[in-house]
C-alpha cells in the first residue's frame, strides 16, 4: 500500500496581491462565530476544484484571484478601491498551494480567543472565533495565558480523561482493532477487544493495518506474501499466498508486492490462468455513510446544537488509512500543507488543512431532492490514484489521515453537506448536517 509523503515537501511562502469582488464574505456566514476549521469551500471539479491532480495541488493558480465567497473566511470589502492582499503557498515545484486565507484582520473577529471571557478554563468550542475546540484555554484578563490540547476533548473546562483500557474506545464493538484508532493505544498492536475492555493484544512488528468498516484490523505480514506467488507475476488473493490478508489484493512481480489493494467486498480467487481481482461492491456500496475509523473527540453541535463545531471529529493515529464512506467522485482535493497550530490559530491557519471532497453517487439518502458531500478535512495524503473526477466505491482507500491545518493532534474532521441538486457546497453553514444521520446501522 503506497503512502503519501505530500507533507514532506519544502513551501515558500510567496505574497500575491489579489482583487476580490464586490461580494466579499462568506455567503451565508457569520466570520465573527465560526468555529470549525474549513478549506477552501469549493462546489465542484469543474469551477474552482479543477486542476487538481494529486501530490501537492492548487485550487486556484497564482494569476487568479478566488470569488471571496469560495473562502471560509474573506476579507472585508474595502471602499477605497485598493486591492486586498492574499498570501498563498508555492512549493519548490512551482505549484500554487491556495488560497490561503487573507492576511487582512477582519474587525469584527477578536484578536485573542479569549477576549471578553472570565478568568479561568474554557474549552475552545467554548470560545468562538479561531479557538481550536479540542484545546484546553487558560483565560486571565481577556487574553489567552496557555493552551493545553486534549487528546480525548475537552468538556466543561477540563481535558476529558483518557480511559486506561485502549478498547474502552473501541466505536464498533467486538473485534481486532488496531492501537491507533483507540485512545491510548499503541499504534504497533492489535487489540482484541471485547465488551469495552480487552481481551488479548498483540505486537505487530510490521505495523497494523487499518481495514474498512466490516473488516477486521490485522497485523501486516512480517515478511512479502508475494515470495509465495507460484504462478508467476500477477494478481493473488491474499488466501492465496503465504501470510497474505485474505481482504487484500497483491499485485506480484519477481517475488515482491508491487502494489496491494483492500477488497472491501472481499477477495475473488480465480481459476488458474485468470488473474484474481476484488469482488465488485454492488451498485458502489449501499447508499449510507461508513463511520470512519477513531475515536469521536468533538461531536456534531452547530446549527442550534449547543455549538458550533460542523462536524465530526475523529482521534486516530497519524497515517491512518481513511475509506470512502460512500460511493461517489472526487470533486475537491487540497495536498501539501503543514500544521499550523500555534496556541489556537491564527486567521490565515484556518484555510490551510489539507483535504478530500466526495459527492455521493446516490444523492443525500434522506432528501432525494438533495445532493450530499462528504468531506474529510486535515488529510496527510491522498490514497493511489485519487484526484478530480475520480470515481470510488464505498470502502475504496482515498486518503490518510494527518494533522495539517489548525489541529492539535492527529485526527479526521468528517463533514456532510446537502444541498438542492445542481448547487455547490460549502462548509460551516447550516447546509452542514450532522453526519449520525447519514451512517449506516
């Protein structure tokens, strides 16, 4: 399985003076109470998602101005005329990595977190503005003293307490589970969980491979599975080949795997002559929402919820495989930025995560009259192949899992967005639903 290593590469912050139009703000939102990191908020492959085509990718070029309203957060419209100044991010390539938010300071956001609060603790959902929601924040005199980020959310004004047992976490019941999907687990291990306590661990010496929904976690194999290939170069079921993941299709050359993939359907081993090949998934998969792997750290609580964070946020270990929750097509993808967490985040922090935007095949399956977009925000890389306009079934790997943009630790931001058919989607409005609605049983 091919990692990304989009994070890997040096960038050069280059400053371009750009022009925004009359109609400056997020359309639909307030910035003075956003509360959920986004990027760029665009509607499809075919506007400003196009050009996109994996590794370190732009949404706009450098001699192009994004429409404000494509922005999480946008300058103020100015009436002097003058242009306003955006920074966006170039990597040693050459390749525009924007847009990043604007570096104008918007008036009407407060220039500390904490501003205008009590002394004392406050978890970030607490706070509006740019506060990160899973960091503790020490408030004294309006302005922010330390920030403490808290692995399993905060709550009330305290870090929530890690639970000592790894397989209290564990969000899908029974079963093997690698470390790094359980709070407090060790990524190397897998865990046999049963009844939230576990049963018996072992110690993966070749890393533990995160599978789909429905399939269990596995240790990977010690040695190449495809040393065992006796018929030649070519494609083997896993059962196939000594120590192979029988949900995996190895692709063999000269004795070594040159490329596996995850059968989320299961392997179909063939009649000698004909190659193996995963199983089809019928019709894409079914039309609801496969839960990601991880821990929830932050739940959905914007849109009269008690909050405003717009999704669901998933503690897992950096690099965790992430699997399309749904059938669709790429339609939006952003790779190649870094962590900018700093004691919050700074206005420009906000717009630079990484990310993969998929429209479901079926539409939103509880309003036919709706489109829905699935989002998966703070990415490490893309999985093989994944770029604009690919098509992925449910349980298809499409990217990692990082800790880019304003995140305090490793995690998956999942966001559901439905919207009429034919409309674009954007982040942080209230045509974000709550992903629960939407997950399978």
């Amino acid at each position: 399985m091919t990692r990304s290593t989009a994070l890997l590469s040096p960038v050069l912050l280059v400053s371009f003076t750009l022009a925004c139009g009359d109609s400056a703000g997020p359309s639909g939102l307030s910035v003075g109470t956003i509360t959920s990191a986004s990027a760029l908020t665009a509607t499809d492959a075919a506007t400003s998602d196009s050009g996109s085509t994996g590794g370190a990718t732009t949404t706009d070029s450098a001699t192009t101005a994004a429409p404000c309203d494509q922005l999480t957060l946008c300058p103020p419209t100015t009436t002097s005329g003058e242009p306003t100044s955006t920074t966006l991010t170039t990597t040693s390539d050459g390749t525009t990595q924007g847009p990043l938010t604007t570096s104008t300071t918007d008036p009407n956001l407060p220039a500390d977190p904490c501003d205008g609060l009590g002394d004392g603790p406050h978890c970030g959902g607490e706070l509006g503005g740019l506060a990160d929601h899973n960091s503790l924040y020490q408030c004294s005199g309006g302005l922010t003293g330390s920030v403490t980020p808290c692995p399993a959310g905060c709550e009330a004004g305290a870090c929530k307490a890690i639970a000592q047992d790894p397989c209290a976490s564990a969000m899908s019941g029974n079963g093997l589970y690698c470390g790094g999907t359980l709070m407090g687990g060790d990524a190397a291990v897998l865990y046999d969980c049963q009844n939230g306590a576990t049963a018996s661990q072992t110690a993966c010496n070749a890393g533990c491979k995160v599978n789909p929904p429905g399939v269990a976690d596995a240790c990977n194999p010690e040695s190449d599975p495809c040393q065992g290939a006796m018929s030649g170069d070519g494609l083997y079921c896993g059962q196939s080949l000594p120590a192979g993941d029988a949900n995996d299709l190895y692709d063999c050359a000269g004795g070594k795997t040159v490329n596996k993939t995850v059968c989320p359907d299961g392997c179909q081993v063939n009649a000698p002559g004909v190659a193996d090949a995963c199983k089809a998934v019928p019709n894409g998969g079914e039309c609801c929402l496969q839960v990601p792997p991880g821990v929830v750290t932050q739940g959905f609580s914007a849109c009269g919820n008690g909050g405003s964070h717009y999704g669901i946020d998933y503690g897992v270990a950096l690099g965790t495989p992430i699997y399309a929750g749904i059938g669709g097509t790429v339609v939006g993808q952003q790779t190649g930025l870094p962590n900018c967490y700093d004691m919050g985040c700074t206005m420009q922090c906000w717009n630079a995560f990484n990310y993969v935007k998929l429209k479901s095949d079926c539409g939103d399956p509880n309003n036919p009259a709706n489109d829905l977009f699935v989002y998966y925000l703070h990415i490490e890389g893309l999985g093989p192949g994944i770029q604009n306009g690919s098509h992925v079934d449910q349980g298809q790997l499409v990217a990692y899992s990082g800790n880019s943009g304003c995140s305090s630790a490793p995690h998956i931001h999942l966001e559901t967005v439905s919207v009429p058919k034919g409309q674009g989607a954007t982040l942080n409005t209230c045509t974000s639903e709550n992903p629960h609605g939407n997950f399978c049983p």
